[in-house]
C-alpha cells in the first residue's frame, strides 16, 4: 500500500508515493507525462528490492504547478534537495526517459548525493543530434482531450496497446500535466546536452533499453558506454519505450538486481 506525502525542496511543493521496502532506497523519476500514481503497478513491485518513492514532477500530478521553471536544470536541482530534505540519504535514482535526463543532469549537479543511477530508455536526443522520435502534437492533443474530459476509451487511440486500467488511469491523471511545463521539456530534449554530462560521472550505473522502440539504437549505446565505460547496459527486447507497459517480467529483470 503507497502512503503519500509532501515535501518542500527547491523553493516548491513536491509530492511523492512511498511503496515502503526493505531494501535500498531507490527515487523514482517518471517521465514527461508520467505523473507519480501511474507507476505504481511498477513500484509495488520493485518494492521487493527496494524502498522505493516516486516522485510527482513539478508540474504534474500533485506537486506544485503554475509558474515555475520547467528546465532540466530546475528538474535536477529538485532531485538532488529531495535526497536531502526528504531524509532519503544517498538513493539510487531510477529515471524513466525524461526522468532518465533529469537522474544524469542531477548526478552531475551533485555526485556525491547519490549511490548509482538506473537510467530508462533516456531519449539520446540534444544539440546537433536527431529528433526525438515522439512528435509534440500526440502529447498536446491527449493533454488537452484530458483536461477536456475523457474516459480510457477515449484514450486508447494514444496508448493502444496498454490494458483497460492503464488507460482509465492515464486519462483520469494526464489533465494533471500542466501543457507548458510539458513542451519546456519536450523542446529540452532537444537542447540539453546529457552526453557532455554523462561523460563526467563516476557513480554506478545502468542503461536499460527499450529494444522494440526508436529511442536509442545500437550506435547510441555504443556512445554512452565509450563516454561511462562502466556502465552495465541491459535491453529488454521487443518492449516499446513505456518498458513496463508492455514487459513488466522483463523490466524487473533488468532493475531489481541492481546495487550500488
């Protein structure tokens, strides 16, 4: 059973989920439009092996909102005050595609608050580098028919594959994404340079590859490993980027024996 709970850090209001385990403490950071309840199927079972709490990204869910800085810069700077004020220690930080970026950005920002990363299918998007692959309007036409008002129904055109209950869930929490927030991150995957910061990390980590998606190839990973010559690379094959959506088994697989 998730308990939940806020904290200030930052200068703003965060909201998390606590899935209380026995393990090490493992900070969870979803996605662009991932807000904190939508993976809780997720961290029920990572619980197993972790103490896992996972954080509502400001401007989503129920963290605070409004107008506020949405950088990556601003995301990383959160994360690395959470591990402080939230009593975390040094967790390990398991980011999810955006929150993949936001883990990398943070670990640079402050080493030694942390004791590895789990780095999700992190689009390898930036300066002078391809697109990512998601276009803007499939996030801005499903935010705005959620806050709209919209059933699972209506949402499954998005997420076709997914079940009934995570679209009912996706469309009864998207409208908490607030749309601007979400284009400053989407147009940050452009911009931001995570390679020149993974270059400078030191910290355990691990990629883990969505091997039925387009985020990153076999060219991208040989890139990451040649700048983080530690980092162990795991892929779950056939999976789409939303790892867990389509192989839970497969993603515990390659998270749950991690240990920094």
């Amino acid at each position: 059973m998730a308990k939940g709970y806020n904290v200030r850090a930052n200068g703003i209001r965060h909201h998390l989920l606590h899935f209380q385990g026995e393990g090490p403490v493992l900070l969870l950071v979803p996605g662009i439009t991932s807000p904190a309840i939508t993976w809780g199927f997720v961290a029920e079972r990572l619980s197993a092996a972790y103490d896992v709490h996972v954080l509502d990204v400001r401007g989503r869910g129920l963290s605070e909102a409004g107008d506020l800085d949405y950088s990556l810069d601003a995301m990383a700077a959160d994360v690395v005050a959470l591990a402080g004020v939230a009593g975390l220690g040094k967790p390990i930080v398991l980011g999810h595609s955006m929150g993949a970026r936001t883990a990398i950005r943070a670990a640079r920002l402050s080493p030694a608050r942390f004791s590895g990363l789990i780095l999700v299918d992190p689009p390898v998007s930036g300066p002078g580098r391809r697109a990512y692959p998601s276009a803007w309007n499939w996030y801005e036409d499903s935010i705005l028919m959620a806050q709209a008002g919209c059933s699972g129904a209506d949402m499954r055109r998005f997420c076709p594959t997914w079940t009934d209950e995570q679209v009912a869930l996706r469309a009864e929490w998207l409208h908490t994404c607030q749309l601007d927030a979400i284009r400053t991150a989407f147009d940050g995957f452009h911009t931001d340079d995570i390679h020149a910061d993974l270059a400078e990390l030191s910290l355990p980590l691990r990629l883990v590859v969505a091997g039925g998606a387009p985020v990153i190839g076999a060219d991208d990973i040989a890139e990451i490993q040649a700048l983080a010559p530690s980092i162990e690379t795991r892929i779950v094959e056939k999976a789409g980027h939303m790892i867990p959506w389509d192989d839970l088994e497969g993603f515990l697989s390659a998270t749950l024996d991690f240990r920094a």
